[in-house]
C-alpha cells in the first residue's frame, strides 16, 4: 500500500503526459542505485496512468500521442501501460518495437512472448482462505515459552553434563512477539509492525545514501515497541519502563536487494503524550502492512549455526540432538498448525539464522553484541509481509550500549535464503 501525494487528477492530458515522460527518466536513473527508490517512482508512474484513464473512463486514449515519439523508450512504457486496457494497440506498438535490434527491441519481444504465454494460461482460481489463520488471529494472547526450569531438564537428559551445563549456560530470556490485528482506534503509540510511526515535534525522518546520487531515500519505518508493555519481562529490565522506541531500516537491505548489513535507524521518545502518527515523507511512500503485537516470555539456546554453538565442537550425534531439542525449545507452546515463519519475530534472546552467523556477532563488531529485535515474516490476519525466502531482519545492539540506553549503537542485519 502507498502513501500518495499530489493531486494528479486536477492535471490536464497535457501536463500529465509529461510528467509521464519525466517519470521514465527519474525510473532510469534510479534503476541501478536504488531498488526501492525505483519502486516508489513506478508507483508514481502507475498513478500517473490511471490519472489519464480517469480522462476517458479508463481507456487511457489520451496516452496515444505518446506513441508516435521520437524516443523509442517512451513508445515501449506507453506500450506496457495499455497492455491492459488497449490490447490491440498494445500489440501493434510491441511488434513495431520488436523489429529492431536494441535493448527496446529486446523488451518488446520478451513482451510479446510473456504476453502470449500468459494469454494461454486459464485465470487462476482464487485459493481458499486456511481457516487455521481466522483461529490464530482471533485474539487470543500470545502462547507463553519455555522456562528456564523446563529447559534444564531437557538438556541434562539429552547431553552429558558438562555439555548440559555449558548450553544452560547459553540459554537466554527473550521475549516472544505473537502478530495480532491492530484495533481500529489503537494509540499512536501502541506497538506494531508496519504502519506509521508516532513522532514527537519537529522530528525529522531518517534516510540512506542513493547511489551515484546526490539523493537521499527515506528508510522504511518497520516496527515500533511500546517500553509499557514490557514491564515485568526479566530480559526488559534494560528498558525504560514507558515511552516508544521505533526501529527504521533501508527498504533495499530489508528486502534482500542488497548485502546483508546496511543502514537502520532507532529512535525513543520517553513521552507518549505528545506523539503523532508521522505524515508520509515522500510521495508514494511504501507503506507496511500495520499489524498489533503482543508479548510473552520464553528462553532461547543460541541457534545450531552459530559461534556459540560452533565453540562447544559438539560430535555428529550432539549436534543432531541439539538441532532437535532447540527446534522444540522454539515451538513450545504454538500450536503446530500455527508454528511457522510468522512466528519468529522477538525481543532479546539470540538471532535465528537463515545463512550462517550475523556479521555483528562473527566480526566483533560489537564487544558483546545482542539481538535487540528481531522480525520475521507477518500477518495481521487480511494481508501478509515477509523479507523475502526464509527472510529475517534483525537489530543488533552491544550490551554497553543497551545499558546505556544508546539506542543509534544498534545496526541492522537482514538474512535469506
């Protein structure tokens, strides 16, 4: 969903025509500096189309003088903006255009040969909702973890005692966050996924470098947590008992475009009172599904993958038994048919790795780094979000520094597979 600004419908054809022409050269520009930059302006685009089609009931006629430019990348974006409302002109500019030999000539012919394809295809049927899902957002709470006390025994079951006694060692509180629809008059300031943040005055929002750019691109807002509803929770003690932190990252890291450490940003406000829900920062702003959280303890062992565990040199038959004993250690308490991606976001406790070990943690650089938040994939009961295959974002802080408070030490992680 967008945030869109700027009244195109008031535009005449003329003057929406060449804001169409503009945007082609903005969309270039973008394509190999920023993914998500480029995505925002191709929302434009599409506004931009359907502010013409308003013109004639949804043809998209006044587009036609577009397709006698001089530029043949024009002619090829007209094209494409027909295919679904002129289909006849749409496959007589396409032909034209495939019988050159550069890269338009390529983009129409791959076109035309998607365009067939899909032509050939019967409509999808739409599928069924799971009904597994109305029972898991129905709101009920979020199903409590495993105890300390429970985990002991399992451990000193499955493994010598030494061995048991250095991975009880590793065990870690957390605090599950179970996904859960937003109430329609929830406060500015209640947790959640997605949505729009609650900003005090004159606040400004954070953004990240465009590559071969002067630009700047605003970093998508993610999530933010409510310090009120996590009083009581051992792991949260570090944490203000009120107030909001938010949690912004890089639209192009998140999504798995580029590397797998980028650029994210922490805020606080310790006051809720005087917090509004942030207008969009940019035209055509991308904006999260908006999803309400709620909370519950459990203890996490450090995942199979990582240097914790790499360290104990556990034999072939540990190692099997210690994937087993965490994967359950992870589902206690949910449900089988609702333990899934959607299930792994939380607060503290130790990162579920996609790929191998967090660079934050592998390289030092933090002192003694903690996994402040992590998100997985989520639903809010009508739209779902992910990260991409098996994708995980996480925020990274030193223990120092969570002490102190500095939520700007953090820095943001995404892996997937």
């Amino acid at each position: 969903m967008n945030a869109t600004g700027g009244d195109l419908n008031a535009c005449g054809v003329t003057e929406l025509l060449d804001l169409f022409i503009a945007n082609l050269a903005e969309v270039e520009a973008a394509k190999h500096s920023h993914t998500g930059r480029q995505n925002r302006l191709l929302a434009k685009r599409r506004r931009i189309i359907g502010a013409i089609a308003a013109k004639d009931g949804g043809v998209a006629h006044g587009m036609r003088p577009l397709l006698s430019h001089a530029n043949r990348h024009v002619r090829l974006a007209v094209a494409y903006a027909l295919r679904e409302r002129d289909h006849a002109q749409y496959l007589a500019t396409m032909q034209e255009l495939a019988k050159g030999s550069d890269e338009v000539a390529s983009d129409a012919k791959s076109s035309l040969e998607w365009d067939e394809s899909s032509q050939a295809r019967p409509p999808a049927e739409p599928r069924a909702r799971d009904p597994r899902w109305d029972s898991r957002f129905s709101g009920r709470k979020p199903p409590a973890g495993m105890t300390r006390g429970e985990l002991k025994p399992l451990l000193f079951d499955a493994f010598p005692r030494a061995t048991a006694a250095a991975l009880l060692a590793l065990a870690r509180p957390a605090i599950r966050i179970w996904p859960q629809p937003l109430p329609a008059d929830a406060a500015p300031s209640a947790s959640r996924f997605g949505g729009m943040p609650a900003v005090g005055r004159d606040w400004i929002w954070p953004t990240t470098e465009v590559w071969r750019s002067t630009d700047r691109e605003p970093l998508w807002f993610l999530a933010q947590i409510n310090c009120r509803d996590l009083v009581g929770f051992e792991c949260a003690s570090f944490l203000p008992g009120e107030g909001v932190l938010s949690f912004f990252g890089d639209s192009d890291l998140v999504t798995g475009c580029v590397g797998s450490v980028g650029d994210g940003a922490n805020d606080y406000w310790g006051s809720e009172d005087a917090l509004s829900i942030a207008p969009a920062p940019v035209e055509d702003f991308a904006v999260l599904p908006s999803c309400g959280l709620g909370f519950a303890p459990t203890i996490e062992l450090p995942d199979p993958l990582s240097r914790a565990i790499e360290r104990l040199a556990l034999d072939d038959a540990s190692k099997s038994r210690y994937w087993d004993l965490r994967a359950a250690v992870n589902m206690h308490g949910i449900p089988t048919e609702n333990f899934s991606e959607i299930d792994r976001s939380k607060l503290f406790g130790w990162p579920d790795l996609v790929q191998t070990e967090l660079d934050s943690f592998r390289d030092g650089g933090f002192r003694d780094p903690r996994l402040f938040l992590q998100i997985g994939n989520y639903d809010n009961g009508r739209e779902t979000w992910g990260w991409g295959p098996g994708g995980l974002v996480y925020f990274i802080i030193g223990t120092a520094a969570l002490k102190a408070r500095r939520w700007e030490k953090g820095c943001i992680e995404m892996q997937c597979t």
